[in-house]
C-alpha cells in the first residue's frame, strides 16, 4: 500500500482539476450582438424584451413545456413562487432542513412560518416521512430541494400534498438537469425555482433565476408578483384598475437572458459530462466498505451539482475531518462539511425577520408554536457522515479516476 500524500508519499494527482470554462465566444458575442443593436438604433437594450422572451421560450424547450419566467436570483425565483400561491399570511411552508439561506428566506419575507423538516439521513434531503409529521391545519405549501441535484422522493411528497391540499415548490436551484422517475426535476411540483448564479450548473452571468411552472394561472400570478403586480395575464373587462398585487421588482434583464439561451445551448452537455463523472464514481465506489456517493433514490438520475460522498466511520480508525484532509492531499478539491442548515442560525433562531416583531412566529394571530420549529437531528447525522467532492463538467474519465484512486488509496489506509 502506498503511503499517503499526508504522510509524505506521493499524491495521487498532481494537476489542479481543470477550470469550468463555463463561459466563452458564443456567451461573449450574444453580448456584444445586443450591444451592436443598441449601439445600432440608439436604444439601450431592457428586460422582457426579445431576447429574455427567446430565454424563457429555449428554457420552456428544454422543459418539454409550461411557463418561465426569468427573474434576478434563486433565492426570487423562490419568493416569486411563492407570491405565485397567493398563500394568506402565517400559512405554514414545510421546509427543507439543509439548504442554501435563500432556499427558506423568501418564506419569511412572505409572511408565512416556515416549519422545517429534518432529513432522510442517507441524503441531505427532506422526504415524505420527515415532512407528513409537521403537517397542520395551518400548513400551506411545501418546499422540495433537490440539493447537491439529487432527487427529493417526489412521489410520496405529492401524494401528501394531495392529501391535504397543499401546494409542492420545488427548488431545483442545484438540479437542473436532474430526472426522477423519468420525469425532469421542477416539472413534478406545482412551481418550481431554478438559480443560474454562476456557480450553477448553467449562469445568466453572474446572478439570476428562473421561476417555471405548468399551470397557466400560476404563471401570470408569479410574473404579477415579480414585476410590481402588473396585471399580466388578466383578461379585459375583469374591472381591475392599474397594479393587480402588491409585488417587488424581480425581473432578469435582456443582457443576461442572451447570454442564458448560449447558455442552455450548452446545458446538455454540461448536464451528460457532470453525470458521467458521477455515475463513474459512484458505481466504482459502490462496493467499498468505507467510502461511496451517498444513497441517491430509486429511479433517479443526479445531475450532481457537486458529488455527495457518505463515508461510513465504523470501517474507519479515523474521524472524517482526518479522512478528508488526506483525500485532499491526494489532490481531491473538496469540502469537509457542507453545514448550509439554515435553523442553527441567529435570524431564525432569534427570529430576526421584521425588526423586534418576531413576526411572524410571535404574531398574536399565530396559532402554532411561538419558537421556530425545526427537526434536524438527522440532518445534522446526514451532515456528519457526508462530505462534498467539487465536480464540473470540465472532468473527464481522468479526474473520475483520480477521485476513486483517492477514495480507495485512503479508504485502505485508515480501514479497520
Ligand atoms: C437550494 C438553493 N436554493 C436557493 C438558492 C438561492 O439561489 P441564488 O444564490 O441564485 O439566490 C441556492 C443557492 O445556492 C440554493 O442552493
């Protein structure tokens, strides 16, 4: 057996993983062709002009239909969602338990209670069996992230929501791409929220999001909140008069939607180079009794924002903190903890949301619990035995093979 890199042996990779590259020429001239235009005629480009609307129609392509609508961020694609469902103040929305912060901010800022479910350990996901406990009377909607673009078990979720009449949001922010049952992930739900950041699987430069759904009204009600309520969708003669809801200002613009519709063109690839690394680990790893991809569900296909690795600390003669920074002298980029659960933290704990208010949870008209609740036990365990590895589409089957040899070079070092 070779001795560790740590330890001083040699490391198993040497060259840094590549760069994304995530942009380039056909990015740079949609830019400079609207540019050219508004050079051109004389009139700055805006938002929901022709080259947002051709974004939304490319990203509805990709989707197999519906309705899109390009907004500024994830965490608005969210909120506007949200605004979407017309959903009365103190409504409870079931939360995801490990999450980016604006995958349950929006919530708040809606006026609702978020209620967070813990986690189905083998993930970083909530499930069916986490969510039905903290259904009440009060319960409206329940958000459905698909971190690290693994797959929420949708089926037993939706079944739930039928049941009790409630709305399913998922937050495909590190999915898109992701399948589950055959079905592309964010056309499962009701809503769905999509981020195109640029760390995301695909950008619109450097922010933006995309709020996509099929069901007709709620498309109009999602672009009224996220334009200020303009009375899109509304048909003559309904008597309304000027701005239909009160909403903010969420728009993308037509700058970053020419660069998204590049982008999208791109996204197939992007989306088959990011599973084929995936998967390669994965089924390399499956047999090894120390270190794997974590569980994924069945019938589901990862679009792997980043690789989900469980390793299992009772095979172990080390702790994963020691296991991690072994593997990262090998050469493996990698984070030890991926710690994004956003209940152990000082807003929602201290409910620091509207000023001293402790709104909405102190809210005299709140009938639930007056301390944020917030199950995250496993999610913590799930934190604890899982570790993230980067992965991009720039790998290849040699940084597929590196991240094995890796695995299995320390795995056999700290065994048991
Ligand atoms: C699950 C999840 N939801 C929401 C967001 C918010 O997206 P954005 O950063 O585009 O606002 C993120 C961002 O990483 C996320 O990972």
């Amino acid at each position: 057996m070779s001795t560790l890199a740590i330890d001083g042996g040699p490391k198993v990779r040497y060259q840094p993983m590549p760069a994304r590259g995530l942009l380039g020429e056909t990015e740079k001239a949609a830019a400079v062709a609207l540019f050219d235009a508004a050079i051109a005629s004389g009139n700055a480009f805006g938002y929901n002009g022709p080259s947002e609307q051709q974004y939304e129609k490319d990203f509805v392509e990709l989707m197999g239909g519906g309705f899109a609508d390009a907004v500024n961020s994830g965490t608005n694609a969210l909120f506007c969602a949200l605004g979407a469902l017309r959903l009365d103040a103190l409504s409870e929305v079931i939360c995801p338990p490990i999450t980016d912060p604006g995958g349950i901010m929006p919530v708040v800022l809606a006026g609702c209670v978020p209620v967070v479910a813990d986690a189905d350990v083998r993930s970083y996901n909530a499930c069916a069996e986490q969510i039905e406990p903290l259904i009440t009377e009060r319960t409206r909607a329940i958000v459905a992230a698909h971190i690290a673009g693994d797959a929420v078990d949708l089926a037993p979720v939706m079944a739930l929501a039928e049941k009790h009449n409630l709305y399913v949001i998922e937050d495909c922010a590190q999915a898109l791409g992701a399948f589950y049952q055959g079905q592309r992930l964010g056309t499962i739900g009701h809503i769905a929220a999509f981020s195109t950041m640029f760390g995301k699987h695909m950008c619109t430069g450097g922010q933006g999001g995309m709020v996509y759904t099929r069901d007709e009204k709620l498309h109009w009600q999602g672009r009224q909140f996220a334009d200020r309520g303009k009375p899109f969708g509304v048909p003559a003669g309904s008597g309304t008069v000027g701005n239909v809801v009160a909403g903010i200002n969420c728009n993308l613009n037509d700058l970053s939607a020419a660069i998204g519709s590049a982008q999208l063109r791109r996204l197939p690839a992007i989306v088959a180079n990011r599973v084929k690394v995936g998967n390669a680990v994965r089924d390399a790893l499956a047999g090894n009794p120390a270190i794997r991809v974590g569980w994924q569900v069945p019938d589901s296909q990862s679009s792997y924002w980043f690789l989900r690795m469980h390793v299992d600390l009772d095979a172990l003669r080390v702790d994963k903190a020691t296991f991690c920074a072994a593997l990262a002298a090998e050469g493996i980029p990698l984070a030890v903890s991926y710690r994004a659960i956003p209940a152990e933290c000082t807003w929602f704990r201290e409910k620091r949301c509207f000023g001293n208010s402790g709104f909405p949870w102190d809210c005299t008209d709140y009938r639930g619990s007056k301390e944020p609740v917030a199950r995250i036990e496993q999610a913590i365990r799930a934190v604890d035995t899982h570790f993230n590895i980067s992965i991009s589409e720039s790998y290849g089957d040699p940084e597929a093979a590196d991240i094995v040899a890796a695995c299995e070079k320390v795995a056999a070092a700290y065994a048991k």
